[in-house]
C-alpha cells in the first residue's frame, strides 16, 4: 500500500519537466517544428514535381507540333497523344495537388476528387497505351527511326 511519501513523491516525478536534451524524448513544440517541416517538404516537391510534368509535356508538345517530317506520321501522333495525356495529368491531378499538399485538406469538393481521380486514372491508361503503340509501330516498321 502506498504511504503519503510515496504519493508525494510520484506526484513530484509526474511534474518533473523533461529535457529536449534527453535521449528518446521529443517535446511538442518539436514535434510540431518536424510536421511543418515535412508539410513544407511535401508541398514543395508536389510543387516541382507538377511544374515539371506541365512545363516538360507542353516543351513536348511544340516540339513534335512543329516537327512534320522528322519523324514518321504515325509514331509522332502517338507521341502528341502521350504528351497530351501526361499535361491533362499535371493539370487536372498533379497541380490541384499543391494546396491540399499544404494544408492537410481537400478544399476542392467530392466532385473535383471524382473528376482527378477519373481524369488522372484515364490518362495513366492513354499513357500505357501510347507507349505500347509507339513500340508496335517500331516493332512493325523494323526497327527505331533513322
């Protein structure tokens, strides 16, 4: 059975404040420093990494648009469509992407997450299938273009 001493004695241990500088022990404010942190992480590499699929497919883009007799007909349409296809994605899933990356929240509705998530799925499909045709177009034709 526990005595006085020994309650006043827990009740001391329990108010003791416990150093940063203790191993294994993490305060709040620091706990609260390392989840900025990582949300800032987080935003910025969505950030890029959606500014570099926008920016990369439309370069894409102008570059086989204006491109008419470097390469075969077939092979560029199919380029044009995956190009195409990744920029809706950077768009309409990727860029959208940044806010919700910084606050923890989606903001846009249930109707834009239905709307991304079908647009991004679609795309990534158009994608596989573009990649796939431009190979069977090489395939059938002997080879890569020279």
């Amino acid at each position: 059975m526990l005595t006085s001493d020994d309650m006043a004695t827990l009740s001391t241990m329990s108010e003791t404040t416990v150093n940063d500088s203790d191993c294994g022990v993490i305060s709040p404010s620091n706990v609260r420093n390392y989840e900025r942190l990582i949300t800032v992480f987080q935003t910025t590499v969505v950030a890029v990494v959606s500014g570099g699929i926008i920016l990369s497919n439309a370069v894409n883009l102008v570059v086989l648009l204006s491109a008419s007799a470097a390469m075969p007909k077939p092979t560029r349409l199919f380029l044009i469509n995956l190009s195409t296809s990744d920029l809706l994605v950077g768009l309409i899933a990727c860029a959208p992407a940044v806010l919700p990356a910084a606050t923890d929240r989606w903001m846009y509705g249930d109707v834009w997450c239905q709307i991304s998530g079908v647009a991004h799925g679609t795309s990534c499909a158009v994608s596989i299938w573009s990649i796939s045709m431009v190979g069977l177009h090489r395939y059938e034709n002997g080879g890569p273009v020279k």
